[in-house]
C-alpha cells in the first residue's frame, strides 16, 4: 500500500480511484463497512482504491490541552488500511487552514484537484469544510458539479440492529477493562504498537522481567493486568509471543510514571528499541497494592497462569479477532 501526506504527492497509477473518506479512528466494524463499499466499487469498475483520513486528530488541533484517546495512531491506522486491500492511504494534514476552507474549496482541492477521484464513500455522519457546513448531501451535490459519484454509507449497528458501531463506545469500554466489548466493536483485538524503552529492571530481580512502553498521551484504557499477544513490529509475519501484560503506576512500589509494562512467556533475549505491536485479548483484575513483594510475586504468577489459559482458548475460539494474524507491513512513499 502506498502512503502520501499530501494529495499532491499521489502517483497517476492511485488517481481516478475510488475513496472512502473520513477519520476512521478505530477503524471498526462501521468504519469497514464504508472500505468495503469502497473496495466493491473499485473492482466493479477496475479502478484503485484507497482511504483519505486526517492527522493529527481533529481535537488535536482544536483542544491541544485536552489528549485524544487515540484507538489507532497513524501507524496503526495504515497498517489496518492495508490488511483491508487498500491501495492507497491519503493521510491530509489537518490544521486550522484546512478546517476554514468551504466545503466546495476542500473538495476541488483535495478530492478533484490533488486525488482526481472518481468516486467518494461517505458515512451518513460525515461533515466538511469552515463550520462543518459540509455534509454528505453537499458532497453528492459536489459530485455532480464536478464530475464524481458519491455512496453514502447509513449507521452500522451490531448484530442485533440496535447499538451503533462508535469510536466513542470503544474508549469507554477499554476505560473499563471491557476488553470483549471493545473487540465486538472494532472486529479484532484492540492493538498497540509501541517502542520497548528502559525501565527501573525491578521485574528482573523478581523473576517476571518485562518489556516496557510507554503509552502515547491520553491512552487510558482500565489500570490492572492484561493477557496479551506480542509480536515484533520489525516482523510482521514473525512469531507471536503469549505474555501477561501491566499497566498502571506500581503502587506496591510507590512509583508515578505508567507504562505498558509486559512480560512474555517463553522468551530470552534483549527487545530495548525494537517496536511491538501488543494485542488485548483479555482483562483479568484491576490494579492493587500488596502489603510485600512476595505476596506480589505470588500474585503474578497467578496471573500468568490464568494468562496462558485465557489466550490459548482464545486462539482456539476467536483466530478471526486477531489483526496480528492477517495484517502486513505498511509501505510509505
């Protein structure tokens, strides 16, 4: 899949393609819905397609002291995009200038004049343009002025036709340790991919030595213990480690600083600077003090074990949810 920061950048081989457009944080069951009729219109009319989105996050721009809990960062996102078939990922930089223009100079300056699009899917939610004035009933009209099709694509619901499919639900969900919940939404294991620094070694000298992340600013899922499946990001087609996973500030330990700290089974070996890409299969207990570090040393290994359980049966009863399993390596131009 090919990468471009600016529509101006975009190859002739990517232009007069089909788009799905919008911010596609989480790129869940909902969002998919529209890459699916994105991916179906293009091969019915033999033309490329691809997803247009925007970084950094809106709110980013709007609200700076306020962190976004973002479910997939800009790595994440593309790499979802490009397990999905696409072709092309438009990532437009969204700033202030960006946000001001109509939504007609948006859509001749990105869609006709930078993308030369031939077709746009829309969700029936999506807005545009200086005040949001922009809407999917514009972007139609838009289409016709200038020359491309719309698709606008209604609510998608879960099975039972009544909750809609929303980035704001999933955050609550991980805020709570609703790991499953999360999962049902999006269509696989929530991820994180993150950079192994140096912590304090602590867990060295306990026997549960661990790989530590340090969480991107404002991702706040529930504090406690986790059962996770790693894989080396370098890697994507590598082996997929089992571990049991940490996050919070060590109370037993009267520390401050919270990382995402994991410790994998059945590994020996140094991980400093190398990226992971962690998946959450379970939550198992929320995050508490203990009176020594024995007794935390005996809980862990309770915790462990309990970890091996949950992600051995998951892998029999839920292969589909992995995105580790079928995700590839993103390329970038």
């Amino acid at each position: 899949m090919l990468i471009f920061d600016q529509p101006a950048s975009i190859v002739d081989c990517c232009k007069s393609g089909v788009v799905a457009i919008g911010n596609f944080d989480g790129v869940h069951r909902g969002h998919r819905e529209l890459l699916q009729v994105a991916s179906d219109v293009a091969r019915q009319n033999g033309r490329p397609w691809g997803a247009v989105t925007f970084e950094p996050h809106p709110r980013e721009v709007f609200r700076p002291d306020e962190p976004v809990f973002r479910l997939t960062p800009r790595e994440l996102k593309c790499r979802l995009f490009d397990s999905l078939g696409a072709d092309f990922t438009a990532l437009l930089k969204f700033d202030r200038e960006l946000a001001s223009r109509e939504p007609e100079q948006f859509v001749l300056s990105v869609l006709v004049g930078g993308l030369s699009v031939s077709h746009v899917v829309t969700g029936y939610d999506f807005h545009f343009g200086q005040g949001r004035k922009g809407s999917p009933q514009t972007m139609i009209e838009l289409g016709r002025l200038h020359g491309f099709s719309v698709s606008v694509v209604e609510q998608v619901t879960d099975d039972d036709g009544i909750a809609p499919f929303s980035s704001s639900g999933i955050r609550a969900a991980l805020r709570h340790g609703r790991v499953a919940e999360a999962a049902k939404q999006l269509g696989y294991w929530w991820v994180v991919i993150g950079d192994v620094v140096k912590g304090d070694q602590r867990g060295r000298t306990i026997g549960f030595p661990t790989a530590n992340i340090i969480l991107d600013a404002g991702c706040e899922p529930a504090e406690g213990i986790y059962a996770l499946r790693v894989r080396d990001g370098s890697s994507p087609h590598g082996k997929v480690w089992h571990a049991a996973g940490y996050i919070g500030k060590r109370p037993t330990f009267a520390t401050d600083q919270s990382f995402l700290e994991i410790h994998l089974f059945d590994f020996e070996g140094d991980l400093y600077g190398r990226s992971l890409i962690v998946e959450f299969v379970d939550y198992l207990r929320p995050d508490r003090k203990f009176g020594s570090v024995e007794e935390l040393t005996a809980q862990m290994a309770r915790d462990c074990e309990r970890a091996a359980h949950r992600l051995t049966r998951a892998e029999i009863d839920s292969a589909t949810m992995s995105f580790l399993d079928r995700a590839s390596g993103a390329g970038a131009r």
